[in-house]
C-alpha cells in the first residue's frame, strides 16, 4: 500500500480558516491567518477564502431561521426538513466567487 501524500500546510492553512469562520468559532481563524501569511499566500486569495467562507455562514443561518420561521408559524413541530433537491447546492458571494 503506497502512501498518500499530504496536504500542502497552506490549504490546511485555508481550510481550518474557512471552517472556522463558518462554525463561527472564537478563535477567528488568527493562527492561520498567520500561517497564511508567513507562507506566502497572497492576501487576495486569503480575502477570497474568508468571503467565500462567511458567505456560506450567513446563508446557512438564513435558511435555519427561515425554516424556524415557516415552522413556527404553522404550530408545526421544529424539524428542519431535508434541502429541495431543485435548489442548487452552490451560491455565489455578493463579488461572484463560487462557493464550489
């Protein structure tokens, strides 16, 4: 069995940062901005990272509180249905970025 190789420092780099601003987690993501930084990442792809990450954030906590919404209003038990198959599962950023 071969070994696989691993993920350049800079994507983990990326990928902690986007996931961290999306859970909204108290860390803010200042240790890979850092990393980021300190390895050469170019601030606008840093900015595109954190667009891209905030936006799936906040589209995640309208469509929970739109589904809070219709629920609460029917007097309907608090279960979040499953997404509309019909719907994209991809969005873009107010600058055009996909999100996919």
């Amino acid at each position: 069995m071969s070994e696989q190789p691993q993920l350049h420092t800079s994507i983990i780099s990326m990928v902690s940062l986007a996931a961290g601003i999306a859970s909204k987690h108290p860390d803010m993501g200042q240790c890979q901005l850092d990393r980021l930084r300190s390895t050469g990442v170019p601030q606008h792809q840093i900015d595109a990272v954190v667009e891209i990450a905030r936006h799936i954030r906040d589209e995640a906590s309208e469509k929970l509180d739109t589904a809070f919404d219709e629920k609460s209003r029917h007097n309907e038990p608090t279960k979040i249905a499953a997404p509309d198959k019909s719907e994209s599962c991809c969005s873009s950023t107010p600058s055009g970025t996909s999100c996919c």
